[in-house]
C-alpha cells in the first residue's frame, strides 16, 4: 500500500470531516423540523412522501408510487436518523467505512430521485445541471473518502486499531 503524503491524508479527513457535517446537520435538521422562516412562518416538516412526490429523474413515476407506501412514516424517521448516523460516523471517524458506504447509499438514492436532465436554469435551484449535479459530486468525494480509508488516518477508528494493537495477547489455559 502506498505510504501518502501528510497533505493527501490532511485533505482526506478534511473532506470527510466537512461531509459528514453536512450529513449530520441535514438529518438533524429534518428531525426538528417544523422550523422558522426567516420571516418567521413555520416551515412545513420534512417528509419522504414529499420528497418522492417532488421526484423528477426518470424514475419519477416510480418514486412517486412509492410515496403512498404505508411504510413512509417509518421512512419519515428512519431517514434522518440514518443522515444522523452517517454524519457521526464520518465527523467522528468512527465505524468511517460502513459511513461512507451509508453515505454512498443515501446519495445514489437522492441522485437517482432527481437526476438533472433539463440542462436549464430551474426554479430554486442554484445553478444550471445537466447530469452532473452537487448530489453527484458529493457522491464522488464520499467514493475518495471510503477509497482512502481514512478512519485509519485520524478519528475513533485509529484510536480503536491503536487500543487493540497495544492489547496484551490472550493466556492460553492449561486443559486438563
């Protein structure tokens, strides 16, 4: 395995770091909502139902089939928890591979939801996209992290494998 420079392995777990921030906040964010306005109206709360209902990739007609699923209060909870999760996990370093892997799930299911096909501006959208968007290019860097191992670079997971390698072996026992 290659030996990387103290730069790569630095921007690696930065990169991890600044993502799993966003996860973390993103499914805190949707587990407290309703929230305010700047304004001061109330937001209405997250739902997986509308997220599927506002789908629009070419999978769009399944998506918004699976939005009168029974299962969508479930979903309606397991999702932040699950952006929560992933977010810990990669801010913390710890488990930092099954995060990443978490993170790449989610992101496939978001990308796949509303591949950008247009090409033109739309609206409340920040830019212009044409296949590649934010969601894309996130999914992207989360492939460098799991790729880069970087839960044996710094994080819980470097302190876990230290701790274990500084374990004194099991005695055998005698058998009678």
């Amino acid at each position: 395995m290659r030996v990387r420079s103290r730069f790569e392995a630095i921007s690696l777990v930065l990169l991890r770091t600044v993502i799993g921030w966003h996860f973390l906040y993103e499914g805190y964010y949707k587990l407290l909502v309703p929230g305010w306005s700047r304004a001061g109206d109330p937001l209405r709360a997250w739902s997986a139902s509308g997220y599927l209902r506002a789908a629009t990739g070419p999978f769009a007609d399944t998506f918004h089939a699976m939005a009168s699923s029974g299962a969508m209060t479930w979903i309606d909870v397991l999702v932040p928890v699950g952006l929560l999760l992933v977010g810990l996990s990669l801010l913390l370093g710890l488990f930092t591979q099954i995060g990443a892997a978490g993170a790449l799930g989610f992101l496939t299911l978001f990308y796949v939801a509303s591949i950008p096909t247009a090409g033109v501006p739309m609206p409340g959208a920040e830019g212009t996209y044409l296949l590649v968007n934010k969601t894309l290019v996130e999914w992207a860097a989360v492939l460098a992290v799991l790729a880069g191992r970087t839960g044996a670079v710094a994080g819980l997971d470097l302190l876990r494998a230290r701790r274990r390698a500084h374990r004194p072996p099991a005695t055998a026992t005698a058998s009678a």
